[in-house]
C-alpha cells in the first residue's frame, strides 16, 4: 500500500509539474513569441509628399517622394525597416530668376533610411484578431538614422545677413523621427498579408546646406529640416 500510494505521489508531483511547466511556457509564447503567427518580412512601395523648412522661409511648394523599403521583424512589437527614396524640395519667390536675385531653391534629393520601429500596443495582453485594439496596436513611433544626397539649384541671393552657396551638391547625415500606422487590408490563410501604411517622418539634417543657403550662427543656429508624408503598398509573409 505504502509503496502504491508513494507510486501514486509521484506520479501527481510529476504531473502537476508537468501542467505549470507547459502554463508557463503558454504564458511566455503568448506575451513574448508571437512572432511566429505573425509575417516576419514585407516589402512596400512607397509615395508621397516632402516640405522643406530651411532658411529659405518664404512659403514652400510641395515636393514629392517615392520609393521602396523592407521590413523585418524583430519581435512581436519591434520592427526594423531599411528605405530608399528619391525626390524634391522646393521653395522661394516663384519670380526669381538669375536677373531679379529673389530667393528660391529646388533640390532633388536622394535618401537611405535605416529606423526601428515600436509598437507600445502590443505590449498588451489579449489582443483579439479584428478588433478595434487588434488594428490601433499597429501604431509605431520611430528613429534611426540615414544619408541625404543633395543635387540644389538655388538662385543666386544678395543679404548680408544670407552666405549663397549655390548649386550644392554634397551628401549629409540626417535623424529621422517618425510615426505611423500598418495596418492589413487583406490576410491570407498562410498568415501572409496586403499592407498600408502611413508614415509622418521629420528628418533632421545635420548641416545647413540643403538649400543653397546658409546664414551665421549669431541669426540663426539650426540646421535644416525636411518633413516626409508617405503612403505605402505592401506585401507581408
């Protein structure tokens, strides 16, 4: 009898250690693994609208920008995604011409993105599939870092207070800061999808060049700036 229910002890001990182990291993592949269910890669076609703020203050025309990018996915709630993108900024009095000396520039621009990308959302628990929380968990905030090309025709500019440097072409580090949203529009059984994504990047260029215009430091210590609105097209698996 004695060893019966030894026998039978043991055999509760091992399966009740059995069932923690295996809640505690469903606990962690639901809140720290879901990027198995989930599509690792995506590739996007990206395109939209680019606006300088320079030291060219009068009003600035939109530009445009496209591209592609790819994505992976690190974890369930952190994204990497590396773009590149070609485009043009633009502005100033739209009479300057060599003659008047008004000021204006246009560059065309292109750029490579690297950036990572946070979903704090996801960081919850329990996110049903198509529900409101399932589609908002796909906002992201994000940086990184990339490389601005500049091709700039500026108008040649006479103030004391302006240094022309004229049809600058040169290639300069930027700080991308952004934020957006991903959000499926059709998913497939094999877990792959169709994606849009909207995308608000401010881009901080670290130089003072990107116009064709500098100005001394005593009047003006920030460098240039660049703001990017994009709309992409993707494909996820």
């Amino acid at each position: 009898m004695k060893h019966i229910l030894r026998a039978f002890s043991l055999t509760t001990l091992v399966s009740l250690a059995s069932v923690c182990h295996a809640q505690t291993e469903t606990k962690a592949s639901n809140n720290y693994f879901k990027t198995a269910s989930t599509p690792k890669y995506g590739v996007y076609i990206l395109g939209g609208v680019a606006m300088p703020y320079t030291d060219v203050n009068t009003s600035a025309k939109a530009g445009f920008s496209f591209g592609v990018q790819g994505q992976i996915k690190a974890t369930y709630f952190l994204d990497a995604a590396l773009d590149i993108q070609m485009g043009k900024l633009s502005a100033g009095d739209s009479r300057a011409n060599s003659s008047n000396r008004l000021m204006r520039f246009e560059n065309k621009t292109f750029s490579a993105a690297a950036v990572a990308r946070l979903s704090p959302l996801k960081f919850l628990n329990n996110i049903q599939h198509k529900t409101p929380l399932y589609y908002l968990s796909n906002l992201y905030v994000g940086t990184g870092i990339g490389l601005l090309k500049s091709k700039v025709e500026a108008n040649r500019f006479v103030d004391p207070t302006f240094v022309y440097i004229g049809n600058y072409a040169g290639t300069n580090v930027f700080l991308p800061v952004e934020f957006g949203i991903t959000a499926p529009v059709y998913e497939m059984k094999n877990k792959s999808s169709i994606n849009v994504n909207l995308n608000y990047r401010v881009c901080f260029v670290m130089n003072d060049k990107i116009d064709g215009y500098t100005t001394p430091v005593v009047l003006n210590d920030k460098n240039d700036v660049f703001n990017v609105f994009n709309i992409g097209i993707g494909y996820r698996w």
